[in-house]
C-alpha cells in the first residue's frame, strides 16, 4: 500500500479505537443521575463570581433569585473589581425581583499567586461558610438555571452520595460560528474527560465545568478549595482532581435545564474563548503540544484529505479507508449536533472545525511564549497553572 493508505488506515484505526474505547464519550445520554427528594433539604449558599457582567446578570441573576428550593439557600455575588457597576446592579436587581437573600462584597485585586476568578470564590466561600451551608453552588455569572436546578442537583447529590456534582451548561449557538464552534467544544471537551469515566467510581479521570458546580463544604475543606488550585487556569478541571484526591466522589454530565447566555458571535470571541486557556490544558509542555498537533492532523485532517488524495491518485485504499473514518467521525459527532439542536449536516464539517482548534491551539502557545500567557477581561495570567495539590 502507498504512504498516503497507511496514513488512513491508521486514521480508520485511531477512529475505531475511540468510538469504543475512549468511553463512550460520543454519546450525550449522561444527565442528573436518578433522584429522590431528601427527607430535609440541606442549606445551600450560592456563590457567584462576577467581573464586569452588567450585560449578563440581568439574565442570570434573577433565574438565581427566582430559584425554587425547600430548604435555606442564599447568594453571595463577589464583584471582582468591575468597572461597570457589576455590583450595584446586583443590589438593584435583587431588591428588584425579590427571591433569594443576595449579600455583595468586593475583595479587591488579586494577591500574587492567585487567578482573579479564584480569589473572588475564595472570598466568596469564605464569607458563605460563616452561614455554615451543607452545600455551596459555585456557578457563573453568564449561567441562567431554571426554577427547579438547585433542588434537582441537590437531590441528585444527595442520592447519588456525590461529593461534587456539575453540569456541563448548554452554551448559546444562534450566529453562523457559534453553530460550528461550540457543539465541537464540548465534544472535545468529552474527550479528553469522557463523562463515564469521570462518574465511575474509583477512577482516575476527573473533571467538571466550572459554570455549574454543587460542592459539598465538607469535601471543600478537605480538599482545601479554593486554596490548593488558587494558580490555576483551568479551574474546573483543578477543582475536580482537588476533590478526588481528598477522597470526595464526582459526577459530571450535560444539562437540561442550565444555559450560558454569553454570546460568542464572531469567530475572534471564540478563538479568544479558547485560546486563552488551550495551552494551560496542555500544562505548558511543548512536547505535550507537537503530540497533540500530530493528534489532531492524523485523527481529524488525514480522513477527507487522504480521500481526496486517493480519489485524485487513484489509490483505492486510500480512498476506502479515509471515507470510512471520516464517516465513522462524523456519526461520532451527531449526537452531539442532536442535543445542541443542530442540523446533522454539520458532522460532515467536523474536520473543518478541528483544524480551527489546532491552530487555537498554536495561538495559544504563541502568546504563551510571547508573555501574553493566558488573558480574560483585561488581566493576563503568564505563570504556569499550579498542581491542585499544591
């Protein structure tokens, strides 16, 4: 066989190889476990980390206050140094709507050794545990929940005897780039952390998505959160290796009833998106880089471009084995395109997509070594993310 069939071949195999044994992560049917309704309803503090959100809490905060649940609940909103009055229309809005109790604080700018979003839950935590809550909430200011999501992930914590329970919240796609990009993020993202793998118990894989988090405070303060990740990017991911090593059990799956209302319209709001924090998800390593660039070339680029080869050169195997991995990816990708509520005419497409995040990617690590690092609402984080035990 020629270079370019062997090239699709191992495609074909990379192909197989994750349609069943990278955990099923393809499929999109991992969702709040199944639940029963506590004989009493733990106390429950939310905490909101906000910088400059003014054009989004006049979504999110009122889908907090409006927040139906049976036991004692409150919101601790932690403006991080906003200049658009992030703070006081907080206060307005919660006099406003009424609902939940809503406490404001400020802490100021970062001290060193810490990303911004992280000092703003360490003083939001701080101040939540002196209610002494059974559960703390960690969500986004750009999260709208429906009425019924704090009581369901309570229960399903409860149920379930999960130590960390997060839902991965389905992310806005109205304009042309959204619809290709953000489907692709979460598959991707699924992954590198197939779901089944994060909520088996025992297991080694551990994740979650920082827009929606319900944490035991017992298992935060044996994993010393926020404190042990306080360097860290990706603080999801962190957070969720922090709780697993303090012996805590972990669940994370796609929502049904929680959305990001920040819009990504243009494709340089997506590629900022991601970008700013890729090379961080590759600790830094530029090892770690060529190896994913490699990836991603062989698993996503090599299948329509060595059928095309083959159909040009007249390599049958070429051709025969690049379609079929293309075919075996874009079936992969369907469920997905299903739970977003897209056309599956975009699976065909996914290569596209993937090459977009390769050269996102590349960015990444270029601003990295340029000492850009990783930047998000006008503060640059250049130091590597610190170990969550750390």
């Amino acid at each position: 066989m020629s270079a370019v069939a062997w090239i699709a071949v191992g495609s074909l195999v990379a192909w197989v190889w994750l349609l069943l044994g990278q955990g099923f992560f393809w499929r999109t049917d991992q969702r709040l476990p199944r639940r029963a309704a506590p004989a009493r309803w733990p106390s429950v503090a939310i905490v909101v980390p906000a910088r400059d959100e003014a054009d989004m809490l006049p979504v999110s905060l009122p889908s907090l206050l409006a927040q139906d649940y049976a036991g004692h609940a409150e919101i601790f909103l932690v403006d991080d140094c906003s200049k658009d009055g992030t703070g006081d229309l907080a206060r307005e809005l919660s006099v406003r709507c009424g609902g939940l109790p809503v406490t404001v604080v400020s802490p100021g700018e970062p001290e060193p050794g810490w990303t911004g979003k992280l000092w703003a839950l360490r003083h939001g935590i701080a101040l939540a545990r002196s209610r002494d809550p059974e559960y703390l909430l960690l969500t986004d200011a750009d999260i709208a929940h429906e009425p019924d999501s704090l009581r369901k992930l309570v229960a399903a914590a409860g149920s379930g005897g999960f130590d960390l329970v997060s839902q991965m919240a389905r992310l806005r796609v109205e304009s042309v780039w959204e619809r290709l990009v953000v489907p692709a993020f979460v598959y991707f993202f699924s992954q590198l952390y197939p779901f089944r793998w994060v909520n088996r118990a025992g297991t080694r894989t551990a994740a979650a998505a920082g827009g929606c988090v319900l944490l035991r405070t017992e298992a935060a303060v044996r994993a010393r959160v926020p404190e042990s990740i306080r360097q860290a990017v990706i603080d999801d991911v962190s957070l969720a290796r922090a709780v697993q090593r303090g012996g805590g059990r972990i669940w994370l799956g796609l929502a049904e009833r929680v959305d990001s209302v920040r819009p990504y319209p243009r494709l340089n709001d997506l590629w900022r998106m991601v970008s700013r924090s890729a090379y961080a998800q590759l600790r830094h390593n530029p090892l770690v880089l060529l190896g994913t660039v490699l990836g991603l070339a062989v698993i996503y680029l090599a299948p329509p471009a060595t059928l095309a080869a083959g159909l040009l050169g007249g390599d049958p195997p070429a051709a025969w084995a690049g379609g079929v991995a293309w075919a075996v990816m874009a079936g992969t990708y369907m469920p997905m395109l299903g739970y977003y509520r897209q056309s599956l005419w975009l699976a065909p497409l996914l290569p596209f997509t993937a090459l977009l995040y390769l050269l996102m990617t590349v960015d990444s690590a270029i601003q990295h070594y340029r000492g850009r690092g990783a930047a998000w609402k006008g503060r640059t984080y250049a130091r590597p993310e610190a170990a969550p035990d750390q």
